[in-house]
C-alpha cells in the first residue's frame, strides 16, 4: 500500500492530557479512511493534526511526525495556509459564511488571489457539481447560504472546501447533525469524491464507515488499535478489543 499521508509515532498533549499515544498509521490516496471508536478515543484530535487545526489550541504539543507526500508538515519551511489548501476540512455542524451561496464558493480562490470573473463563475459551478447541488441552487446563486437546509448548507460546505483544489478532504462527523436523507447525499456524494480525492473522516456511526469507506482505524483511549480494509476489520477484525467494540460490548 502506497501512502499519501504517513502518521509516524505521533504523541498529541493538551497540556497534562495525552490524548495521542504513539499512533503509527498509513493512509493511502484516493480512497476514504474512517476513523473509529467511543467518545474521546482521539478521533477528531488525530483528524485535526493532519491539517494542523490543533495548532489553534493552547497549550497543544505534539512529538513524533507526519509527512504528507513525504513533506513533514510540522516543519518549519511548511506554510499553514497552503497545508490548509491542500488538506480542506468539513466540520459536524455546516458553517458556510454569512454570505451568498456563490461567495461562499469563490470566497478560498478570490483569497488566493483569483479576481477574473469568467475563472470564478466557472470554480464555483464545477464545485457545486462536484458537491451534487449545483442543480438545486443553479438559479438562486446571490441567495444567501443560509437558506439553504441543513443538508445543502454542508455540501456547499464541501463545495467551498473542494474549491480549492485540495488534494485531502477531512470530514469530522459530518452528517453527524443531518437528517437520514441528507445523510444519505453525502454519503453518496463521498463515493463520487474517492476517485479524486483521499478522505479521512471521523464517524461515530459504524454503519456509516462499513458503507463508505475502503479502510477503516479504530481507536481506543488514544491509541489506534487497529487498522485494515474495512470488509476486514468488520468481518474478522485482529484485535479482541475492536472486536468487542463492533459487536457493541462498549462504547
Ligand atoms: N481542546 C482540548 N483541550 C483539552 N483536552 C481536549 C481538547 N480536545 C479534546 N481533548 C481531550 O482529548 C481526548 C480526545 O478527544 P477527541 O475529541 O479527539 O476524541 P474523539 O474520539 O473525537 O471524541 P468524540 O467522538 O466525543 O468527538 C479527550 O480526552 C478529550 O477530553
């Protein structure tokens, strides 16, 4: 397995709290890594050190490292905003900005410095296709985001991350705060993105990684316990305590 992004010995502190624990993974490239295990296992701290959303904490200190394409990403010569172009992030509950539905898309390419007209207008309609809502907003662009339901609001979310032209899509339990049926979009929508796109997400949802995702890690109190195909780790998992973890004895 080839990977894209090489999780290396890596120790997460929150001031006294370990929440890492020499976690060592390898996540391959266009296809979907889900992380799971029971509240406060470190999912969501281990997705937020790859784009290094964790630097935003006080008192955050890692050790250990992580390369992305064989670049470290906690080295000094790494600018943060360009690691957070390459490396988008979707959060639990949709966060589009208090702006229309087109600026929300054009707001990452007009940042990096694209101005032409013509160039956005053509950004933001492939975006909206990318993200499956391009037909339900096509007419109403200039209205503003927050009209838009719950569902549509985080794929437009994912329209403005993929705007960008990331190569790595994080979702933190995204659909964690939809309906059944926008749930279903987006996890529909994941499986258009695979081929293009290496996503990580974090799920609280079992069922949900076993659907979407080609591999999945399971971790346990800040270490990661396990990691395989997810047909695998479903079916005939290594370790007794993932085991007894999707066979629903904890968590
Ligand atoms: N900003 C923070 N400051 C201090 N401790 C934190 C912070 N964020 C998380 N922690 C602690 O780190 C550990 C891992 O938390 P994390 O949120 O990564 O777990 P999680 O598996 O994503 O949980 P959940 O599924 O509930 O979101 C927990 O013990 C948590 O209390």
């Amino acid at each position: 397995m080839e990977a894209l992004i090489e999780i290396n010995e890596l120790n997460l502190y929150y001031g006294e709290v370990r929440a890492l624990r020499n976690v060592t993974l390898g996540i391959p490239e266009r296809s979907i890594t889900a992380f799971i295990g029971p509240s406060g296992c470190g999912k969501s701290t281990l997705l937020r050190t790859l784009n290094r959303m964790n630097d935003m904490i006080p008192g955050t200190r890692i050790d250990g490292s992580i390369k992305i394409a064989g670049t470290d990403i906690y080295s000094n010569q790494v600018d943060v905003e360009t690691l957070r172009k390459r490396v988008g992030m979707v959060f639990q509950q949709p966060n589009p900005f208090p702006k229309s539905i087109y600026d929300n898309v054009a707001y990452g390419p007009r940042l990096h410095g694209i101005r032409d007209r013509k160039k956005l207008d053509e950004i933001v309609e492939a975006s909206l296709r990318s993200a499956v809502l391009w037909n339900e907003v096509q007419h109403h662009l200039k209205r503003s985001a927050f009209g838009l339901s719950g569902g549509q609001q985080q794929r437009l979310c994912i329209a403005r991350a993929l705007a960008v032209e990331p190569d790595i899509l994080l979702m933190d339990e995204a659909t964690s705060a939809l309906d059944p049926i926008s749930t279903l979009k987006i996890e529909e929508l994941t499986q258009e993105l695979k081929d293009r796109y290496t996503i990580v997400m974090v799920t609280h949802n079992m069922q949900q990684a076993a659907r979407v995702s080609q591999r999945t890690a399971f971790f346990l109190n800040g270490e990661l316990i396990e990691c395989a195909e997810t047909q695998k780790l479903f079916a005939n998992p290594s370790n007794p305590r993932t085991e007894d973890y999707i066979s629903g004895r904890f968590g």
